[in-house]
C-alpha cells in the first residue's frame, strides 16, 4: 500500500520533473544550435552583403576613375595642351581651348538632368605638373595645390586619395594627363560623397539595426548609423554586434560594417524566446514543485498520520487500561458504598441507609398522602445464643432471620438490620391497621420454625414494635423512637409478640425524667434501702452469702426498680454514688451479720463505675476499712459488658481488686456480649448464671443444655457457678443434679430487708445448732 503509494505520487512526480527538464534542455540546445545556424547564415549573408558594399563601392570608383580618365583624354585637354606647346597666346586660342576644358570639367560635376542621377563630383580641376590650376570647376573656392601629391604621381596613372580638410573627407580622384608622353598635368576630382552615401544607403533594406562608415587614415566617413536607441549603443560599444572590416579596391579606404546579431531580432529563435519558454516552464516546473511538495508534505502527513495512529494506539491501551482501573475503582467505590450502606453479614440495609429509605418513604408518602408502617424487630435470645455457642451460631441466625424477614415482605418493602439483633422494616403504602397486624402475625409466626445450627435446632423469638405514619409521628425520628418504645413494651410483657406504639407509651419517656429529678432527691434524703437476697451452697441448702440489692420506694412515683433507675443513673452519672451507698450500707452490714455467722456479701458495680477506676477503688478500700470486712467476704459483681469494652487498665484493676483479696464474680452470664474465651483473661472466682436461663429450663431442652454446657464450661476454667432464679423445686433438683455450686432466687428467699435477713440467718442458726 505505501509502497505503490510512493510510486504513484512522488515518484511519478519526480519523473514528470526530470521529463520536463529533459524537454527543456533538448528545446534549448535545438534552440541554440538553430540560432548558432541562424547566426552563422546571417554572417554569411552580412558578409555577402558587405562585400556587396565593396563591390559597389569599387565600381564607383572605377567609374570615377574612368570619368577622370576621360577628362585627361578629352580632345578638349589635348587641345588645351597642344595650343600651349605650339606657344599660341592667351588671347588668341589657348584662352578659348581652356575655356572648353573648364566647361569639360564643370559638366561632371552638374548633375545628369536626363538620368536624374546626381553628378559623382563635386569639383574637377586640371592642374599643371608640379604647377599652378590650369582650370577648375569651382574656380571661387580655395584649392591647395601643395596637397596634390605629384611625386606619387609618377609612379602610377591614377590614384585615390583621401585627405581631411576642415574636419570633413575629401575623397580625391587623381588622373595624370600626358601630352606627347610627358607627365604634364594632374585631373583632380573630388568625389561627391552624397553620392557615394546614396549609392550604400539604397543598398541597405533591413529595418534591422545596423552601422557603416567608410574608414581612412585621414578620419572616418559616417554612411548610416541606425543603432539609434541607447541599449543598441551599449551593445555597440561593448562588441556583442556582428563587425565586419572590408577594403575597398583600389582605394585607401576600408568599410567598416556594424550589425545587430539576428538572434536579437529574430525573436522566434532568440534568447529571449528560449527565456520565455523557460518562463512558460516556471508554473510548470513551479507545480511539480508544489505537487511535490504537496506529496512530500502527503509523505509527512502519512507519517505523522502513522505516528498519530500509533499514539493513538497506545493511548487507545492506556485508556484500556484506564478503563480497567477506573471500572475496578468504581467496583471498588461500589463495594465501598455498598458496605457503607449495607450490612455485610446479612446484606441488608444498615442502620444509615435503612434510616435514610425510611425517609425516602415517607417524602412520597406525604405527597400521596398514604401511611407507612415502621417496625422494630427484635431477637429475644439471641444474646444467649451468641455468647454460649459463640458468634458463628450468632451469625448463622443472624443470617437466616434476615432471610426470614425479607421472605416474609414485598420487594418494595425495606429490611435493615440497625442493630445487634436488631432489625428495621418499613413498609410504604401501608393500606390499614390491620395489614400491619397481620403482617406482625405473619413475622412472629416464621419465628416459630426452629433454626437450624450444624445438627441442632434453636428456637429464636422476636419482640416488634410498630408505628405508623403519620398518626404516630411525622418524621423518622419520632417514628423509630416510637416503634422502639412499642417494641420494649413487648419485651417487659414478656417478649415473643407485637405491640402498636400508643400515646399513652410516652408517659415512660416522661417518666425517665422523673426518675432522673427524683434519684437526686432519693440520695440526698437518703431515701434508698439496701436488700438482701441469701445464696444458697445447694450442697448443703444453707445461706453462705447475700446479694445485696438497692430498693427505691419513692413518695411520688412509687416502688422503681433497680432495672429502672440503674441505667438512669448510669447515665446521669449518678450510679457512682449509688455504688458507694451500695458498697459502703452491705460491707458494713455484712461485718455485723459475722458474729451470727460467717457469709460473703457480693455487691453489684455497674460498668460505668469502672470508667472512674480511681474513686471505685478508693471506695472499695475505705468501705473494707471503714466496715473492717475480712476482703476476702466482698464479692464483687460485674457484667459482661465491661469485659466487652474493656482495656488493659480495666484488667490492671480487676488485677487489684483480687489482689486486695476481693472475689470477682461475673453476673447474668448468658446475656452479655463476650465469648467465653474472656473468662480465661480475668481473674473470676464465680460465675452467675442470667435467670432468663432458669425460666426456660423447665419447659425447654434447648436451655437446659445451655445451663449444662456453662456448668461444665465453667467447671473448665475453675469457676463456681451461682445459678439466678431459682424459683421452683425443679429448678433446684435440676441444679443439684448437675453439680452447680450455689443457688439464688425466690425458691429460697426474695430479696429481704436487713432485719428480715438476720432473722432469717437467726433462723437458720437455730436450726442448724
Ligand atoms: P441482678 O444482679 O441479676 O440481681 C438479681 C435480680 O434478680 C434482682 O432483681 C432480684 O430481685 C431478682 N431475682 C432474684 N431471684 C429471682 C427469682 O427467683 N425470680 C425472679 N424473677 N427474679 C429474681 P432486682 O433487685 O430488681 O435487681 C435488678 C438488677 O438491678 C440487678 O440484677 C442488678 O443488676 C441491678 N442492681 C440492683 N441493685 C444494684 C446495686 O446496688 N448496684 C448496681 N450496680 N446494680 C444493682
Ligand atoms: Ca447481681
Ligand atoms: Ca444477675
């Protein structure tokens, strides 16, 4: 392609170039060798010519020569001289054959009226042998003798002669005259040169430029001249004529021939012809040269062309390769959205993106002017199940409840898990009350089924609250609020149903405020009491320790329970000082009760108490000190959640806590977030069981194999077990069975004041001794 390319444009071009120039070489030298022709038959011919001048010019002066020479031997001469020898006097012959010698003389130089040619002298005249004019046809003019030169005249018959006299040529015709052979006179004639022009000029035809003069040793005689322009006068001088140099017979006189080189005349064959032609070939030459151009310029482009395709073709990888970074970028970014919008164990919606289509739903919902359903959902259990068979199991139900509830709605419907096991539907366009209660229904109802774990079936509960829009709020954030407060109202009903937020919930919100006021009060008029609830060694069923218990009986707002106000106050931060009542009333009591017998008084620490590790354990060693309880009798209790948030430092002081002799215990284990595994990390002497264990174990296998496998866990990792919520014989025959350590709960004793425990512990002593 390229290659043929080639050829057909520059190539063909150049040829077309060399072509031309061939041409016009060839045209040239034809030229040129048809001028030098021209030229050289121009010289012929001028040359002819010139010696054609000569030729006439000779005859001229042949036929003065004659003239002359006719004179001499005109009767009328011989008769002039006869007269004189035979001695005859002036007045009587020799006067009147002189005058017709003079009349001889004058009729050659008068023009010949009848030929009407002009006459070929201008003066005759005789002079005597080294003499004076013996006649003259101009007798008036001046005539210098001295300047005939007789002496030549010996030697020859006649001669020409040339001579200059006042700037002007005298061409000069000289005849000797004998009488009885003796040299006695000399025929002078002086040539008419209008004459000798004439007879040139009428010669001379061409309209071409050209110069004659007749050349003597006296001065030059000017014929013509027509190199009149001044370019022509340049060439002149500087030679580029054609000269010729031609002698006149007989005569010193030379021609001297000037003419223009025909080439400069003949324009058909000159250089100028040929420079035209050249010119006519500049556009030609020009557009070869342009073409040329044109396909050199063609040649780059293709290059560049080429360079450009192959840039291209590399931009053209680069931007693949762009491409393929850009498109892994936007996975990338799209992984990242997603997760950032999504959960990644159960792929559902998280909490922002769930918040964020609730609000999405109910924009429209306000233009069209329908009713969106908002519903919490929550696992009863699942922290049991998470803690006791670890977080895979966790994840397992976490997955399959995910799947159970996107089953269980439209597609249009919105499943977000916003919590642990927690989870958010919304359901836009909700028709009526009652779709939202048969959809409850239907939720609690796929609840029923068992999960599946490996070979083993687990019976997982939920609680859900509901709201509705726009009767129960106008935004999200009412809503989620309100369908939360449905869905605890649930669980404090006992959990594993569905509840509608109604108005009348708000007065726990109002009520939380209270406590908060009120616990203030509570403390400064020292209105909290300290219970105690026994535990019970099962081995033995007698009171080895209590549990110390705060109680609120508060004027206005009646009996709060601890599980009410505790987290209250952890959040107010009033829970330090409630621990330090708690910690301060039950070490002092527990050191009065060892004098009726020995027993440990284990007393509840929050978490949050933890985060002023400081004050917490400044407290536990002036309630020691301040009491004088034998530490080894405190046992202190904490929940999982501090373990689930915890740090070296948490650790450092649990260290010191048993350092100082105190036992720790972990409380309602079973419901926290922490895995077993923790255990092993803190130094635990005991470990309680959460009740919510013991409520299901009479009437679910699944819990009591869970309380066996703490049991034997535990018993693993040297751990006594406390089990809570002992409420029935079962219930305690069941934990004897299975070797746990201690027992609390109603079976036993509630919680009591301090003066019911004493006598219980009284009691028991009697009975004992
Ligand atoms: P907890 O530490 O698990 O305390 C045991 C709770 O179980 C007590 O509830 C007790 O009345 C209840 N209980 C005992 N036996 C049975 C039973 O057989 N059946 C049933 N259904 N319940 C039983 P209480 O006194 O309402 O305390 C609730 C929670 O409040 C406590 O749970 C504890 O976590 C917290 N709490 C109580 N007093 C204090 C305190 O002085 N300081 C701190 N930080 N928390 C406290
Ligand atoms: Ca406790
Ligand atoms: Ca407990």
């Amino acid at each position: 392609m390229k290659m043929r390319l080639r050829i057909n444009s520059r190539n063909a071009i150049l040829m077309g170039g060399f072509l031309l120039g061939a041409y016009l070489l060839l045209m040239i030298t034809v030229t040129n060798a048809g001028q030098n022709r021209l030229k050289e038959s121009q010289l012929n011919e001028l040359s002819l010519k010139v010696n054609s001048y000569s030729e006439s010019l000779g005859y001229f002066f042949d036929a003065t020569i004659e003239d002359v020479k006719g004179v001499a031997k005109h009767k009328t001469t011989y008769t002039f001289f006869a007269n004189l020898a035979s001695g005859m006097s002036m007045e009587y012959g020799l006067g009147s054959s002189l005058l017709q010698l003079r009349r001889n003389l004058v009729r050659l130089t008068k023009p010949d009226t009848q030929l009407n040619t002009s006459a070929l002298f201008e003066r005759m005249l005789l002079v005597g042998f080294k003499s004076n004019v013996i006649a003259d046809s101009h007798p008036r003019l001046p005539f210098d003798v001295s300047r005939v030169p007789f002496d030549e005249m010996r030697t020859t018959d006649h001669k020409i002669d040339v001579l200059a006299k006042n700037d002007q040529i005298i061409i000069r015709v000289l005849q000797n005259v004998y009488f009885n052979g003796e040299l006695v006179g000399v025929i002078v004639g002086d040539v008419n040169l209008d004459v000798v022009v004439h007879l040139l000029t009428t010669q001379e035809y061409e309209n071409s430029s050209s110069k004659l003069v007749l050349a003597t040793q006296q001065g030059l005689l000017p014929i013509w001249n027509t190199f009149n322009a001044e370019g022509n006068a340049v060439a002149l001088e500087q030679g580029s004529t054609l000269y010729f140099d031609k002698e006149v017979k007989q005569t010193p006189i030379r021609l001297h021939a000037w003419f223009e080189p025909v080439s400069e005349s003949q324009i058909i064959t000159s250089t100028w012809f040929t420079i035209g032609l050249s010119f006519l070939a500049v556009p030609v030459i020009l557009g070869l040269y342009y073409s040329l151009r044109i396909n050199n310029t063609n040649l780059v482009l293709t290059t560049k062309i080429e360079e450009t395709h192959n840039q291209q073709a590399a931009l053209t990888r680069q931007n693949e390769r762009l491409k393929t970074e850009i498109d892994r970028r936007k996975m990338y970014e799209q992984e990242l959205a997603y997760q950032a919008s999504h959960d990644t164990l159960t792929r559902l919606s998280n909490r922002k993106s769930g918040d964020e289509k609730l609000r999405h739903a109910l924009l429209q919902a306000k233009r069209e002017e329908m009713n969106v359903l908002v519903m919490f959902i929550d696992l009863d259990n699942f922290k049991q199940i998470n803690d006791t068979l670890g977080h895979l199991a966790g994840d397992q139900i976490l997955m399959q409840t995910a799947k159970r509830l996107t089953e269980s709605v439209r597609k249009t419907d919105v499943v977000a898990r916003i919590g642990g096991d927690e989870f958010l539907l919304v359901i836009p366009n909700l028709s009526s009350e009652k779709q939202a209660q048969l959809l409850a229904s239907k939720l609690l109802a796929t609840f029923e089924d068992p999960f599946q774990l490996e070979a083993s079936e687990f019976f997982v509960s939920t609680s859900i609250g509901m709201s509705i829009y726009p009767q129960d709020g106008e935004n999200a954030e009412e809503l989620m609020a309100h369908a939360d407060t449905a869905m605890y109202r649930v669980k404090k009903d006992g959990r594993n149903g569905f509840s509608f937020y109604d108005s009348s919930m708000n007065t726990d919100v109002q009520r939380n405020l209270d406590i908060d006021a009120r616990l203030r009060q509570a403390i400064s008029q020292d209105e909290l009491k300290m219970y105690y609830q026994p535990i019970i060694d099962l081995s033995t069923e007698q009171i080895i320790g209590a549990e110390a218990l705060m109680r609120w009986n508060d004027d206005k707002l009646g009996f709060v329970s601890p599980d009410e106000f505790i987290p209250i106050a952890e959040k107010n931060g009033l829970i330090h000082k409630l621990g330090e009542i708690a910690l301060h009333t039950a070490c002092h009591q527990a050191q009065q009760w060892q004098s009726i017998q020995p027993l440990s008084i284990a007393v509840n620490f929050s978490a949050a108490q933890f985060r002023q590790r400081d004050t917490l354990m400044e407290n536990i060693l002036t309630a020691l000190s301040n009491s004088g309880l034998e530490p080894n009798l405190l046992d202190i209790e904490i929940t999982e959640s501090l373990l689930f948030n915890h740090n070296n430092e948490t650790v450092h002081l649990l260290e010191e806590i048993k350092q100082l002799g105190a036992q720790l215990s972990i409380d309602d284990f079973g419901t926290g977030y922490s895995a077993l595994s923790y255990l092993q990390k803190f130094p635990f002497s005991k470990l309680k069981i959460d009740r919510s264990f013991l409520q299901e174990m009479e009437t679910t296998p699944s819990s009591q194999e869970l309380v066996n496998a703490i049991i034997a866990m535990a018993k693993a990792l040297g751990l006594k077990v406390v089990a809570e919520g002992v409420e029935t014989q079962w219930d305690k025959d069941y934990l004897q069975k299975h070797s746990c350590e201690f027992a609390q709960g109603f079976y036993y004793s509630r919680p009591l004041t301090k003066e019911a425990f004493e006598a219980l512990l009284l009691e028991q002593n009697s009975r004992t001794s």
